[in-house]
C-alpha cells in the first residue's frame, strides 16, 4: 500500500510557532481546502473564458468594419445607379387616381345590371341528405407518364 502524498507543512501565522506535521492518521482524511490544488481548475477557465472573451471581441469589431463597408459600398452603387423607368409608363400600371393608386368599386354595376337579376335563374344550393352506413367508394390511380421535351 502506497502512502498519500503529502503537501509541505506552511508556517502559521503566529510568529514562530508552527503547525505539526501530519500524522499518518491525519494524512488519510480530506485535505484542508486551503492545502488543495483544486482552485487550478479554476483559475484555468477564467483565464480561457479571458482569451475568448478577447477573441469575440476582435470578431465583433471585425465584423463592424465589414458591415460599415459594405454599407458604404451600397450607397456608391446605388449612386451609380440609373434611375429606373416610371411604373406609370407600363401598360396597366398608371395608377394617377386621387385615392392614391387604389381605385374603389364599391357600388360599380354593369349598364344592364337589372336585365341581368331578373334574366338570371338561381341553382339550387340545398344538398341531398347523406346517406346512412358505409359509403362503398372504389378508387382507383393511375400513374401517367407527362413527356415535356421530346429527347
């Protein structure tokens, strides 16, 4: 059986007087977290979040000059840029009325609209009432060939 090892003993705080040494007994408890080493892994990840908090800011500000050049460069372009033809000159597009391009047809009839209520002869919208059981439905699919381009 192998003994632990063991941490040098620290001087007290009082002077002269020191703290024995561990004893065997003692040395197979837990170790006073003062003595322990278990703040390294502590101190390891502050200092990798430290570089990486560094790294994302070098990106962020990389990133800035990208988008700030990139919003320069658009306004050269569309500087550049012939002003396109008037929608107004496409066909159906001239859209000059009052309301702002948008025409109302509130209340709009044709000439002879009374001609056509008292010509016009109304269907019959009540449906038949649906039969009671199963309904036996035979389906059947085709799968169809479409040629597009003949090859």
């Amino acid at each position: 059986m192998a003994s632990p090892t063991l941490s040098p003993p620290r001087p007290g705080s009082n002077g002269a007087a020191r703290r024995p040494p561990r004893t065997r007994a003692q040395s197979n408890e837990a170790i006073p977290r003062g003595e322990s080493d278990s703040f390294a892994l502590v101190a390891v990840v502050s200092v990798m979040l430290g570089i990486l908090v560094g790294v994302l800011g070098i990106f962020a500000i990389a990133m800035w000059f990208d988008a700030r050049d990139a919003k320069d460069a658009a306004e050269r372009a569309a500087a550049k840029a012939t002003p396109a033809a008037d929608a107004s000159t496409m066909p159906g597009m001239n859209h000059s009325s009052g309301a702002g391009g948008l025409t109302s047809y509130a209340g709009a009839a044709p000439r002879n609209a009374e001609e056509l209520a008292t010509a016009h002869k109304p269907f019959n919208a009540v449906m038949p009432p649906i039969p009671k059981g199963v309904a036996n439905v035979n389906l059947v699919l085709k799968d169809i060939t479409v040629q597009i381009h003949p090859a």
